[in-house]
C-alpha cells in the first residue's frame, strides 16, 4: 500500500497547479495500459462523486502505475471518502486518494517531504547534512533527532536560498497559454514583462536562465519553449522570450501599435497619473516592436499625454507641461510631478469640504 499521505500531499499540489477545486477533485491510482474512458466509467459508478471526468495522468516510477487527476461533478464526501474502487472489466481494486484523508501523527514528516519535493530536493540531500559526531568542544550532549533535522533542514534551506539572495532573483510565476487564465497563473502580458526583466538584469550564465524560464511554463507554452530548444539546444533566453511571444503575445506590428497608442485618451474618471502609467505600458510595447525609437520616448509619451489628457486641463497648465515639450521630463520625473499635484488637489478639495461645518459648529450669536 502506498503512502496515503504522501500521495494526498502531491494531490493537493496538482489541483493547485490544474485549478482545481479541492472540493470536487480526487486522484486514482491505475495500471498503465488503462483507458482513460475506462477509468471514468469506473469512478462513476460511485454514485456519491457524480460525474467524474480525468484531468491529467503521470506516471509514479516506484509504484508503477498511472496516478489519474480527476475531477468530479459533486463534492468529495469528507467522513466516508471511498479508498477504493472496484474496476467492472478487470475486477482489481484501483487505490483512492482524496483531500479528506485523516491527519497522521507525523505532520512534521509530511510538510518535511512537502518542502522538500517543491524545492527538487530529496530526503537523500538532507541526510548528508545531518551532523553525525558531536563537536568536541561541545559540552552539551548530542543533539536529539528532531533538533539534528531542524538544523539540517536550515542548512539545506541556507544553500538553496544561497543563489536566489546573490542573484536577486524571484521565481516567475506560471504560465501556460491556456485561455481563459486559470486563476494560478499569470496573464502573457505580466509574465513575459517580468521574465524580460530576469533575462535583462539577472546576473546568472544563460544555462540558468533558459532553466528558470522553463520552470515557469506549463502546457501549450512549454511545449513551444520544448520546440525551440530541439531546434537549437544553444538558443538564448532571448530566443525563447521571441518564441513565446510570437505564440501567444498580439500580433500587432510596431507599427500599429503606434497608431493606437497616438488614439489613447483619458477616461472621465481617470486620474492623470493612471493614464500616463498606461501610456507608459503601451508605449514601451511599441519601442520592443520597433515602432518608435527608444531615444524619443520622453518627447513621444508627453505630446500624447497633452493630446490625450482631456480631463486634466488645469493640472497641464499648472505643471506648464506645454512650454517643456522641447525638453520632455522623464517617465518617472513626470510621474513624480503629476502625483505630487494631485495629492495637493486632494487636499484642498478635502479642506474646502470640511471648512464650512467647521465654520458653523464654532460660529456664536451676539446679542444686540
């Protein structure tokens, strides 16, 4: 019998990863050669779980058998969950897990593994850091088994951490081209901005890069990062970046997101400085197509911001944002600027609010 636990544990992990309700979602674990019409025919003859449908399949190496995600139409009874079921063709019992397993006396062991399987890591690579004599010049005596395993896991911990500290690094999100976005996952647009940044600024060989990219992909989107490193084992991040893009980003030239973004106005209850922040977004699509050069993207984002900001007229001519055309401010001086004058027209608009109540609550009448 397996692992109940740890197979509850890796359960839990793949509905995250799929989006999967908890609720409604179990694993079965079937012989290799299984239809997958076969094992939801199966599964529904539990009448509790209602329709069942498979939502993925991998294949566990040391208990030789398909471990199945499925999905079922009611929720999962919690105190008589089934741990079996029988299969009508073959006649053997197919092994059940379900997110209502009980909890086991050794919690610590399973959050251990837990952690342990989302960082690559074996129970093996903690066993080597386990302190094996005691110091010699330590009077105290040798440390007992959990506190050797807390500070082995802290070791471990330390090491891993090690290169992401050094490399200022932050894990991508995932990303698999699936529509719609399941809620786990980031939108194309977010994800390929900051995986550029990565790519840009991180200071790792290429190697780590193309590894870190693809960690971060899933489904319809690993499979073209997998076609471009067939094609060329020694593709750049770059390569891999123009890949997706080309897949899954708008196909829009240079060009004709130029055009729009010289349409883009304010919207009536727009605040200047969210608009100039979209302007900054389209614009910076624009320049990475080569619809404008990068060295006039300070004159280009003002002028479309005096053209386009229809709601702002006073604030423009506060900030005498016309007279510096020819000397633009840069992205963030602007911004800068335009929310410092905001904040300020916040605060008068606050104080011309509360002055008349205050006026009246301390006015007397003087008797004549």
């Amino acid at each position: 019998m397996a692992d109940r636990t740890e197979l509850a544990a890796e359960l839990k992990r793949w509905c995250r990863g799929e989006g999967l309700e908890e609720a409604k979602a179990l694993m079965v674990l079937v012989p290799e050669d299984v239809e997958v019409a076969d094992i939801e025919e199966t599964l529904q003859t539990i009448k509790c779980l209602g329709r069942v449908r498979v939502r993925g399949r991998l294949f566990h190496t040391s208990l030789s058998r398909l471990m199945v995600l499925c999905e079922c139409k009611e929720d999962v009874p919690k105190d008589n969950a089934p741990k079996e079921v029988l299969n009508l063709n073959s006649g053997e019992s197919w092994q059940i897990i379900t997110l209502s397993e009980p909890t086991t006396t050794d919690d610590f062991t399973m959050k251990l593994r837990t952690l342990l399987n989302d960082e690559g890591k074996t129970l093996e690579d903690l066993q080597g850091l386990l302190p094996t004599t005691r110091p010699p010049q330590s009077s105290h005596p040798p440390a007992n088994s959990t506190e050797s395993i807390l500070q082995a896991v802290g070791d471990l911990l330390e090491k891993m951490l090690k290169p992401q500290t050094e490399g200022g690094y932050r894990r991508l999100r995932l990303f698999s081209g699936n529509l719609p976005v399941p809620p786990n996952e980031e939108t194309f647009e977010h994800w390929l901005e900051q995986a550029w940044l990565m790519v840009e600024e991180s200071d790792c060989s290429d190697k780590e890069k193309r590894r870190r990219l693809m960690e971060s992909l899933k489904g319809p989107a690993l499979e073209m990062a997998k076609s471009v490193r067939d094609s060329n084992s020694e593709a750049s991040p770059a390569e891999y970046l123009e890949a997706l893009e080309s897949a899954f980003g708008s196909a829009e030239s240079g060009d004709d997101l130029y055009f729009a973004f010289q349409l883009m106005q304010q919207q009536p209850s727009e605040k200047l400085s969210d608009f100039l922040r979209r302007l900054e977004r389209a614009l910076t699509k624009v320049i990475q197509r080569g619809g404008f050069p990068a060295s006039g993207k300070d004159k280009a984002r003002l002028e479309q911001l005096l053209r386009g900001a229809v709601a702002s007229d006073l604030m423009l001519i506060q900030l005498r944002l016309r007279e510096r055309k020819f000397s633009p401010p840069t992205f963030l001086q602007l911004l800068s600027e335009i929310r410092t004058e905001e904040e300020y027209e916040a605060s008068r608009r606050k104080l011309n609010t509360s002055y008349p109540a205050e006026v009246t609550g301390t006015c007397h009448t003087v008797p004549v």
